[in-house]
C-alpha cells in the first residue's frame, strides 16, 4: 500500500496578468510557504486558512511587480507589502534579487533572507530546494519541491513555461544566462512536474520529459540557436 502524501500543494490564477501563485508544504505539520504572493494575497491566506494550514513564510521567484506587488503598467499590485500586515513571515528571494525586491515592493531588508542556489527549506516530509535561473532577472529562481520517492514539483516561475520561456529583452535579463539556466532543468528527471509562473497555456502543469520533447526552448541544439529563437 502507498503511503501518503505530506505534500500540501495548490495552484492559484491571480491577478489580470495570467499570473499563477502556489502554497507549497506539509500535511502534518499544517504549515506551508506562499509562491509570488501578489493580486490577492488575502485570498490566499484564506484558501491557506480553509484547509487549516499555517502560512509560515514566502517564496519569490523574481522581483517584477506581478509577482511581488507594485506600481506597473497603471496597476497597483498589492503584494509582498500587504502579505506581511496580514501575515509577518520571512520573505526567501535570491541573494541577487533582493536590491530590486527592496525598490520594487518597499519592504524592508530585515524582512527578506537571501539565498544561494542550492539552499533548501524542510516543512515536515517535504523539501524546498532553490535553483538559481537567471536569465529572466540576475536572481530568478525556481523551486523544486521534492518528497521522497515522489516526482519533484519545479515551481519555475517566469524562467520556463509550457512550450516557452521568459522574456530576455527587459533591464536585468541576458540571453545567454537563460539558455544555460534551461539547459541546467532539463537535467531534472524526466518525471518532475512543471508549474510555471503564468497560465500561457492551457493545462497549468505538464511534465518536464513532455516539455524537453516539445519546447522549442529546451530543444534548441546550442546557444546560438537559442540566441537566434530570441532574436538575438
């Protein structure tokens, strides 16, 4: 007989920019860390507090306004700001990601804790561990969720999603960064489920073996045809 799972998990679609954030963590601890809590943070809180889970802390996959909070594109995006009045819990973000995270958001540096690529959170049976991808930003990161003997969840918010990948063309991105970020997830398992950062798809999830077989992305041969995808 199959053990269960202590892996709580939840997709949301918030906001008017086809973002998805996510509640990662554990069953029997009752605890769990929210994914670019951003739009609505209260109405994760509540979906959180429904299923009787403590919100313990915050991930970030990077620091633009959508996935943060802030001022872009005539919207104001409650973020990072509101989640700590609700909710103070520590804010995880790339060691390089925390400059633009502090402007962007306006929260304080004593409320973020950076991290290396490599570092890991442990919430009962279930582990966190975070890989640095720029590419997108100099600190974007995704998270892989891993449980023993289970397929890993990558949570990779605006550096891969279904049949493509984030945009390289903003202040902060570099090409050729990205292609080696790509090129370090296609070395996860094959069996290890894609959760992007937005819902550009249909599907909100496929597995990475079905995307390196698919995405035109991770498909690209070298460098250079990955330059010449992003018009580079």
């Amino acid at each position: 007989m199959t053990e269960e799972s202590d892996l709580y998990f939840a997709q949301h679609p918030v906001g008017q920019m086809a973002n998805l954030a996510y509640l990662i963590g554990s069953r029997s601890k009752r605890q769990a860390l929210v994914v670019d809590p951003a739009w609505n943070v209260r109405g994760l809180l509540d979906q959180a507090a429904r299923d009787g889970i403590e919100i313990v802390g915050a991930l970030v996959t990077h620091y633009h306004q959508d996935h943060v909070g802030g001022e872009i594109f005539g919207h104001s995006i409650e973020g990072l700001d509101a989640l700590l009045e609700l909710q103070p819990v520590p804010i995880h973000a790339n060691k390089h990601e925390v400059e633009g995270l502090i402007k962007v958001t306006g929260i304080s540096p004593g409320d973020v804790v950076p991290h290396e690529s490599g570092d890991r959170l442990e919430i009962g049976g279930v582990a966190v561990r975070f890989i640095h991808t720029p590419g997108h930003t100099p600190g974007s990161q995704c998270f892989l969720v891993e449980e023993a003997g289970r397929a890993g969840h990558l949570v990779a918010g605006d550096t891969l999603f279904l049949n493509g990948c984030g945009r390289v063309d903003l202040p902060g991105s570099d090409p050729r960064a990205m292609y080696e970020s790509l090129e370090k997830l296609k070395r996860l398992p094959d069996d290890t489920i894609l959760y992007p950062g937005h819902l550009y798809s249909p599907e909100g999830s496929d597995s990475l073996g079905d995307q390196k077989r698919t995405n035109p992305y991770l498909r690209a041969a070298s460098v250079d045809v990955f330059l010449s995808f992003m018009g580079h």
